[in-house]
C-alpha cells in the first residue's frame, strides 16, 4: 500500500471522528459530515502548501510520495473551523467546533504516520535499540546516509534508525485518546483544543531532536511545534484565568443571592407558626 493509501484513510478517519462527535452534540449528521470534510480538505492544503513553500513544488521521495506538513495542517485545518463556524454549522460555538477538529486531527495522525514510514520520510537518527528500523536503497534515510558518507553507496540497506513517525503517531494517539475520554468533562468551549495542541506539540517539539535531517527546511518545523505549543499554552492559561474568574464571580453572586432571600426553610416554618397561633 502507498503513503496516499494512509493519507486517504487517516482524513477518512478524522472525518468519522468529527461526525461521531457532531452525533453526540445533537447536530445534522450532514452538515457535520460537510463540516469535516471543509476542515480535512483545507488542512491538506495547508500541509501541502507547507511543503512546497519549505522544499519545492517539485520534490519528491524516490518512492514516489508527495509530501506533506504537520504544521501547515495544523494552520490549514485552524482557517478553515471560521468558515465551518459562518456557513455550515452556524448555531455551534467555534470552540467546540476547535475541540471536535483537534481530537478528529490527533486521531488521524497515526494513520499518517503509517504513510510516512512507507514513504520513508522523516526518518530518525541511526541507533542500535531493538525496535529500530532500517529503510532499503533509494529511500530518503538510505540516500542522507549515503550523502553524508555513513555507508556506501552500494549498502542495500540504511543504518538502523529510530522509528520516528512511529513515535509521532504513538504520542498523538495517546493525546487525542486522552481528549477522547475528556470530551464530556470540559469547562469551556475550547478548552480541549488548546491543551491537546500544547501537550501534542510540546512533545512534537522532544521527538524532532531524534530526527536525522538537521537542515534549515527540518530544522524550522521542530521550532514551528514549539511556537504553536507555547501560543496554545499562553491562550489555555488566558481562557483557565478567565473561566476561574467567572466562576468565582458565579459563586460569590449565588451566595449574595442565599443571604438576600434566606433559607425558605426558615419562612416555612414561620408560616406554620403563625398558621398554628
């Protein structure tokens, strides 16, 4: 199967998990459906946009795979959820339609991770752990370890790496499961996109240490994680401030309110009293 395959079947996947989520608000199956596949299209776009921008509308792996971006996804997949909001789903607030992309996008993710381990990008530096992996000639590892004189050009075989599109599938999966089980316990519409983009990307930002291409177009993704980390994380303290503050507030006037019209136990009582007089 190609990488296309698992393009396919992850913004397949994402779709399904938007429209579940769509379901469970109480939406039209269609206009979310419609919704999912608006926000899926628009982040391809942007993940491909991305590539072409950084490396070249030419550039290709040897095994034939387009490639694509995390992050252009990420913006691609964020302008689009305006536009769902304004004509498609107008009555739902933006911050759930965030949440139900975020979780429908992190689901997705390890089913285009499978793609890039056939493609054969964004491949690890060499180890010797027992899960390693090890590309065959003409694929992009065998190719930057032949360039950068770590083997022969007539080796078969790449050096052992690290799975890394693995890793980056694992730690979305394990994050957008998280939100998943989290969904119905949030305290503001939003909430779960913010921190699953900080925790994703945070940890987006660790592993990319573990990727072998250091040049400029690899470099700058690895610190593109950690700006869309630290704008998500600086938005969550914002939004966690405020919805304190207006609980607080919401406190303070409920407890007013008790003491202005006391215990209606109290005016029971003394209406029984009086009855009884």
């Amino acid at each position: 199967m190609s990488p296309e395959f698992f393009a396919i079947a992850a913004v397949a996947a994402g779709v399904a998990v938007a429209l579940q989520l769509g379901i469970e608000a109480n939406l039209s199956a269609r206009r979310c459906l419609l919704g999912g596949i608006v926000v899926a299209i628009c982040a391809l776009v942007g993940a491909r946009l991305q590539e072409v921008l950084s490396v070249g509308a030419t550039t290709r792996s040897l095994s034939g795979y387009v490639g694509f971006r995390h992050v252009g996804a990420i913006i691609g997949g964020a302008l689009a959820v305006p536009l769902v909001k304004v004509f498609v789903l107008r009555e739902t607030k933006i911050g759930d339609l965030a949440d139900a992309a975020v979780v429908a996008f992190l689901l997705a993710v390890p089913i285009w991770r499978i793609g890039c381990v056939v493609g054969g990008c964004c491949f690890g530096i060499p180890t010797t752990l027992p899960w390693a992996i090890r590309y065959t000639m003409h694929k992009p590892a065998w190719e930057f370890q032949v360039a950068h004189n770590l083997l022969p050009s007539f080796w078969p075989y790449s050096l052992r790496v690290h799975p890394l599109p693995i890793y980056f599938g694992l730690w979305a999966a394990i994050v957008g499961a998280a939100l998943w089980r989290l969904r119905h316990a949030k305290r503001y519409a939003g909430e779960l996109a913010l921190g699953g983009l900080a925790l994703h990307e945070l940890g987006k930002y660790v592993l990319e240490f573990l990727r072998a291409d250091v040049s400029f177009g690899a470099a700058y993704v690895r610190h593109a994680s950690l700006v869309v980390a630290s704008m998500a994380a600086v938005l969550l303290v914002i939004c966690e401030t405020v919805a304190s503050r207006l609980n607080e507030r919401v406190a303070a006037a409920s407890t007013a309110a008790v003491a202005v019209v006391g215990n209606p136990r109290q005016f029971i009582r003394a209406d029984q009293a009086n009855a009884g007089s």
